[in-house]
C-alpha cells in the first residue's frame, strides 16, 4: 500500500504517548483492533466483521489533502506501549464546529488513554475549532465519563445507526466551547 505522507495534520504530544496522523504502516494493528467486536460495536462507522480492504480505504481517505475527517494515531512508542493504542479524529462541520470520535485498543481500556488523547487535541485546537460535539451511545458510560471529565456539557439524547449492530442505538451527545 502506497500512501501520501499528511503534511498538513500536526503530530500533538499527549502525556505518555504522541497523537499523529495514520500512515500506511498501522494498517495491520488498525485493521486488527477494529475486526475485535467490542471495538466496532461502540462506534457507529465500523462494520463487523470487517469487509476486506476496509482499513486500508479508511487509511487512504484520512491521507487525502480534501478529506473531511482528520485522523490521529494514539501512538504510545515513546514510552515502549503499541505503535496503535487507539484512534481519534475531528469531522469538520460547518461555523467554525467540529465533532470528535475516537476508540481505543482494548489493551487500554480504562487506562486514561481515551482522556489524555481527547484532552491533548483540546488544546492543540488543530482545526481552530469554536465548538466541539460528541457522540457516545448509552451503553458506553466510560465514553461519557471521558468526555464529561474533559469539559464537555450533556446536550441530550438522540440516536445513531451502528453498522456493526446493524441496528439504531440510543446516544448521549456532548458539546464543549473551546476559547
């Protein structure tokens, strides 16, 4: 797989691991994580299984200079943990808003990569964001208490399809003001 190098996504340090754009090399760690079924059925993008060539069409997409979606690595080297502990992203929205999705290997859960991760690109602000939304469903409460403890405000209930469950699942969403 040949891919483009991302010159314009900034690498952001986080406390023991660094946030960097996915490049062609995590395609077998990303591709391994997102077959689990407890990481796919708590995101609402991530098929299960895994159709072939996936991950390696996500990973092209998130290396387009048009893309709509940018797309960090948790990548924990530095300090000798996995090259790929998770991922983290913004989807541009419209005035200055974006909205913020991630999932983390289940090696790391309740761990404090989830929180170090959404509050490093916090304050980075790389897409000079105004306010942020976020999505979790209801039966990820430590996805809640990730956002809640990083500022987020509850803005209500709603409900999203998950591919993965093939089914609408009942989400909270969350907003957050940045200065």
């Amino acid at each position: 797989m040949k891919l483009e190098k991302i010159t314009d996504q900034p690498v952001i340090a986080a406390e023991a691991f660094d946030l960097r754009p996915v490049r062609g090399s995590d395609l077998g760690l990303v591709e391994m994580y997102c077959g689990d079924a407890r990481v796919a059925s708590n995101t609402s993008t991530i098929p299960h299984p895994l159709p072939p060539g996936a991950i390696e069409a996500y990973i092209r997409r998130a290396q387009q200079p048009d893309r709509s979606e940018d797309v960090w690595v948790m990548d924990g080297s530095k300090a000798g943990a996995s090259e790929v502990m998770g991922l983290i992203t913004l989807a541009r929205m419209d005035r200055n808003q974006s909205e913020i999705s991630y999932w983390v290997a289940p090696a790391y859960w309740n761990t404090g990569v989830a929180s170090a991760a959404v509050r490093a690109l916090l304050e980075a602000n790389p897409q000079k964001c105004e306010t942020l939304f976020a999505e979790v469903f209801q039966d990820n409460p430590a996805s809640a208490r990730v956002l809640t403890n990083c500022g987020f405000e509850y803005l209500g209930d709603a409900e999203t399809y998950c591919v993965a469950r093939t089914a609408k699942v009942p989400t909270w969403t969350y907003s957050r003001k940045l200065d």
